[in-house]
C-alpha cells in the first residue's frame, strides 16, 4: 500500500540511532525475504506478526512473504522550522509525504549527549515540534481563507464545505490544539485529508530510554504516556541503544542477547506493530503451497477491495471470496479442517473482512 511513516524528533533524542537499527533490521530481513529494498533514508520492514508463520507451517507453504511498512527518517528540527530555520523546510516538506509520525522523545538522562533545550523535559521536546508544525499549518490554512471565501460568494458548494472546514482546524490551532482533533463527519475525510495539514496527521510517541528501563520505562515515558492517552494517540518505549546492538547480531543470538537485558522481543517490534495500528491498518493472509502471504489493508474494507489489493481484476471480477478466521484455520491445522468443521465461510460483496482472515478469492475474467 505504499504506507510510510516519518521518524521526527529534535537533535540528540536517538532518532538517527532508532532508525539505523531499523535499516540494519531491514537489510537482514532481505535474505529472507523478497521485495526488501533500502535507501538512504528509508527502511522498509516487515510487520512482526507469528500467525504468518504459524499458517505457512500448517500449509507448508515454500514462502513466506510478510506485510510491510515503511519508515522514513526525516531532517531534525529545529525552533524557526516552520519559518525556514535550519533545515526547516524539507523537514515540512517530507512530514507532509508520509501517511503518520513516529515522534522520537527523550527519555533519559546522559552527561555526555547535550540536549539541544539544556534539559530534559520530554513534554517540551513534544510541544516543540508541535508548535512549529500549527505554526506551519496556520500560515497554510490563513493563506487559503480568501480565495475559498470568494468561492463561496459564487455559490461553490464544494468551496463552502471546505471553507467551514478550514475555518474549524483554524479554532483549534489558534487555541494551541493540532487539527486532528478536529471533529469531523465520515463523509468529510476525504475533504480534510486534502488540506494537506501536518498536524493532521495520526502521532505515535517513540520514547527512547535508557536501557535499565526498555522494558517498564521511566518517569519521563510515563508523563508522555500520559500524554498520549489525552490525545488520543500511542506511545511505545525503546531503548535505541539497545536496538542498535541487537540489530547487528545473528538471529541465533539476539534471543540470548534479550533475555540478558530482560525483555522478550526487539523494542522495534513494538515501534512497528504500533505504526500499524496507528494508521488503522489490518492484515489478512493467502495462504498455499507455493506462500504463505499477509496483505495490508485498512480497517473497514470490503472484500472485493480488499481482493483489488492483489490485483485490480481480482476486485472487478470478484464473486465471492472462501473465508477462514486465523484462529480457527489454525486449530484445526488448515483449510481441509475447517471446511470439515463449517468453519469455511462463503462471503460476498458487502462482508467487511477482519483481522486475521485467511481468504481465497473467486472471481471472473
């Protein structure tokens, strides 16, 4: 689906070190599997998820190709940002590009690594950012009233629905508030999506600590834990520092190397799993000889769009699609199973497919 999230953050907060790990992560995953490509500043990782693996043992399927997504590391900012400081434009710029932000906050304390603001104080690091980016959407919004005002004095429906939009985000960002919280009808999504506004966009705190505390976190994550669930948004602890050694080792030694420090997966899979729900985002599975392969798509969808995910002619020709929910192919070790048990499912145009679902699709040329 071409889903990218930003990794923003002030200088010195881990950011170049979390997302060198998950690059590092991205370049082992290659050898196993196919369509892993790296640039500079972009790493594309697969999604953690067991039951693909799970389903592929039961299918014996020769491949496994899991769902994707990727992170783009994005210039620091600075104050100004929003007025050009520093690298302040292509910082906007490329925040404007991605679909959520993955915001990296420190959240510890060290003599030798100097905090660009003197201090650490994870709830001012956040609202740093969050300033320059209303600063930015302010100046866009203000710039865009006059001309959307005389489309409504020409009698533009579509100029006045969006005008009563920007004039809502406009309240909220005067009052210091970022124009997500917007309150806004399903059917006015697509209108607000194409305001382009960067404080629009889904937040997933990355609070990065010191390595005691990578499991439990700190004092300073939980007040932007805190923070998160007054806004709505999610947060997740890491230790980067502890990524960036777990990414280079072999697979056969990371698990001796997270159990030493106490935690039982990589903190990136936190990072990535919640990426994913942060952008509302699910996964459902083809499953066969020849692979065994997770699918990504938004929560909501129907089957025959989710069918045009493989392939355009897939959701034209679409006829019905052959469902089995992940638990119950899985209990009852594979397709021949559970249509045994009644547990295959024959759904049509309107079924909302779920998390987890395994689908084979039927459709005509």
């Amino acid at each position: 689906m071409g889903i990218q999230c930003g990794i923003v953050g002030l200088p010195n907060v881990g950011k170049s070190t979390l997302f060198n790990a998950l690059t590092q992560t991205a370049a082992a995953q290659a050898a196993n599997y196919p369509f892993c490509t790296i640039e500079p500043n972009v790493g594309d990782v697969a999604v953690p998820d067991e039951r693909l693996a799970d389903l592929a043992r039961i299918a014996r399927s020769a491949q496994i190709i899991p769902t994707r997504l990727t992170f783009v590391d994005i210039a620091g900012l600075v104050r100004g940002a929003s007025k050009g400081e520093g690298l302040g434009n292509q910082f906007l710029a490329n925040i404007r590009e991605c679909d959520a932000i993955a915001h990296v906050v420190r959240c510890f304390e060290d003599t030798d690594i100097v905090h660009v603001e003197g201090k650490i104080d994870p709830i001012a690091d956040i609202e740093t950012i969050e300033t320059e980016l209303m600063i930015a959407d302010l100046d866009s919004l203000e710039k865009r009233v006059v001309s959307l005002e005389k489309k409504v004095r020409g009698g533009d429906k579509e100029g006045k629905e969006t005008l009563d939009l920007v004039q809502r985000a406009l309240t909220l960002l005067r009052d210091g508030k970022p124009a997500r919280l917007v309150v806004r009808k399903p059917e006015e999504e697509r209108a607000f999506r194409m305001l382009g506004l960067l404080t629009s966009k889904p937040v997933l705190y990355v609070c990065n600590v010191e390595e005691a505390a990578a499991d439990k976190g700190n004092a300073f994550s939980a007040r932007v834990f805190e923070r998160a669930r007054a806004e709505g948004a999610q947060a997740v602890v890491v230790s980067a520092k502890i990524e960036s050694e777990i990414a280079v080792l072999p697979p056969e030694e990371q698990k001796d190397y997270l159990e030493a420090v106490g935690l039982t997966e990589p903190g990136l899979n936190r990072v990535i799993r919640a990426g994913y729900r942060l952008l509302g985002l699910i996964t459902y599975f083809t499953v066969g000889p020849k692979e065994a392969r997770a699918w990504t798509i938004v929560e909501g969808t129907r089957a025959p769009q989710a069918a045009g995910v493989i392939h355009t002619d897939f959701e034209k020709g679409f006829i019905r699609a052959e469902t089995i929910a992940c638990a119950d192919y899985l209990t009852l070790k594979g397709e021949a199973g559970a249509r045994d048990a009644g547990k295959l499912r024959i759904e049509g145009k309107e079924y909302v497919v779920q998390d987890g679902d395994v689908m084979h699709f039927r459709f005509s040329n």
